[in-house]
C-alpha cells in the first residue's frame, strides 16, 4: 500500500508552498496514505476544516480560523477535543493567518503536525492533492523498454534477446525519447491512467547487447531522454513462428489490450524477422493508432470500400 510520512511532504512542499512548522514535530512520521480498502476517494486525504468528515489533512482559511475565534473558550476547547480526536495527520494554517496558541498547544498535546503557509487555501489543496495523486499512486513493474514516440508513451516487451534495446536506440536516433529500460515503475495516477517512470538507479542508461551501457543523455543530449510519460500503447516484439502469433488478425478487427493495475493498455504483437526495419514499423503503428483515437480507422475503410466493390460487381 503506498503511503507517504507528514515530513516527507513537508520537505517536498514546503518551498513551493512557503510552508513553515509551527507546532507538533513529534508527529513528523504521522503516515499518509491510498488504503482502498477504506473506500475513500484520495480528494477526502486535504480538505478545509470538517468536523463531521474530518480530512487526514485539515485545512483552516480565514473564515475557519475566523469562526474559532468567535466561539467561547469552552466551546473553543470542546471543539478541538473533537477535532483532534479524529485520526488526523496534520493541520495546515493557510492564507498567512496567524495561529492561535489554543491551537498550538492543541497540535502538541495530540502529536499532529501543524504548518502555516501564506498561500490561499484553494491553491494549497490543489497542489496537495496533484503532489499526493503521484506519491499515493497504486504502481508496479514491468520489464521492457519504455519509450516517448509521436508524443506517446510506447512500452516494448518481448523475451530476452528480441531485440529491445536495438529498437530503442534506433528510435532515440531517430528524435525519439527514452524513458527506461529493462524495469519500468507504472503508476495508476487516476482511474483511467498510467504513468511510466524509471527507478533513478536506472536513470538515462540504456543497455544494448555487444556495446554495453549507454548513457543516452550525454550521448544524443537533454531531449533524448523523458522523467515520465502516460503509457498508451504496448508494443510486442515476438518470433516469426509459433504459438506467440497464433492469436494475431492480420485486420485487427477486435483491438487486443492489456490489463495494468486494472486499467486497459492498447497491444500490438509485431513479428520479428530478418530484413525487417522495427524502428519503422513502430513508428507507423503508432501513427495509426493515433488515427484511431481520432475515429480514422484504415482497417475499416479498407473492409467498406471492399463491400462496395462487391455490391457493384453483383
């Protein structure tokens, strides 16, 4: 289950979002994360101050710090006994407001982190939210060579010795990027969408048989190599013969997909065969699965304009 400590956040925000620590350090290691099993939607983990859904992170603006300050100390108390009673992991004071000592002490007395930022509140959340999307996000790995072609996250596979690596340097000299090699990290960032990463130790090396490892970036430069792309479309590098292209139609009439993290990638099994140019090959896939996506499909206007030429030779 990914899940994310309250420090962490705090270090990987706190420039963006001038966030300051005011109260509560002893609850730095206070957990963050994506439980699917608690049915929560990831939007629930920031919010402004609720007292009824309390959010794993509170967020108080000026009318939430303006109503703590309107009720009477005892209602002040009672409320916060409340508040904290909930499983929170930390408070965030926002648009500059200054924070009350009741509140402080609150924060110390019950381990919860509390920070102050300047910034309005519905930006903190945004950007709270889109930083916890990717940091929560489901993942996995997969074993191929994850590649930006026309602008799309291509995933190669195929067993070891097909050829991957080759193709991938082909397509990187060809003004293609690359992402990774050999292991991908793929997160579900939302429900209909994943997104390829390299693991740093991996980070700009490609390995390719008989050479070695190739540092792609100092080779072909900065834009040679991507941090991360949406995955769109897996690419099956496979044998000429055998089992492997005995479920392959030669009209792709019925779309063949693959299942990661419960989200459908689009598959294409390509042959592997002397003479044959992959990198080619790859790059007109691509382009007609583009095509596709925007309602041209080739295969369909090849099979209408044959039932034409038939009801006209009838």
């Amino acid at each position: 289950m990914p899940q994310i400590t309250v420090r962490q956040l705090f270090i990987d925000n706190a420039e963006k979002l001038r966030l300051t620590w005011v109260a509560g350090q002893s609850g730095a290691n206070n957990l963050l994360s994506n439980d699917a099993s608690e049915q929560k939607p990831l939007l629930s983990l920031v919010g402004h101050l609720n007292f009824v859904h309390p959010n794993r992170i509170q967020v108080l603006g000026v009318a939430e710090i303006a109503y703590l300050a309107g009720l009477s100390s005892e209602s002040q108390q009672e409320g916060l006994l409340r508040l904290f009673a909930n499983d929170m992991a930390a408070m965030i004071v926002a648009n500059g407001q200054p924070v009350p000592d009741v509140l402080k002490d609150a924060a110390e007395r019950h381990h919860v982190p509390l920070l102050t930022s300047p910034e309005l509140s519905p930006y903190l959340m945004e950007v709270l939210r889109f930083y916890l999307s990717k940091a929560l996000a489901v993942s996995t790995h997969l074993h191929g060579v994850f590649l930006d072609v026309l602008e799309m996250g291509v995933l190669v596979t195929g067993e070891s010795a097909m050829g991957k690596s080759e193709l991938a340097l082909e397509l990187i000299s060809r003004g293609h990027g690359l992402v990774a090699d050999d292991v991908v990290e793929v997160y579900r960032t939302n429900p209909e969408t994943l997104e390829g990463r390299c693991p740093p130790m991996l980070r700009d090396f490609l390995e390719v048989r008989g050479i070695g490892v190739l540092n792609i970036r100092s080779i072909f430069g900065e834009t040679a190599v991507r941090p991360r792309k949406n995955l769109k479309l897996i690419i099956h590098l496979a044998k000429p013969s055998g089992e492997a292209l005995a479920p392959i139609d030669r009209l792709e009439m019925q779309a063949a997909t693959q299942e990661i993290l419960g989200v459908p990638v689009r598959k294409l099994v390509i042959p592997v065969a002397a003479g044959r140019n992959l990198a080619v090959l790859v790059e007109a896939a691509v382009r007609n699965y583009i095509l596709q996506l925007r309602g041209i499909d080739s295969t369909r206007e090849f099979i209408e304009r044959h039932q034409k030429f038939m009801e006209m030779g009838e």
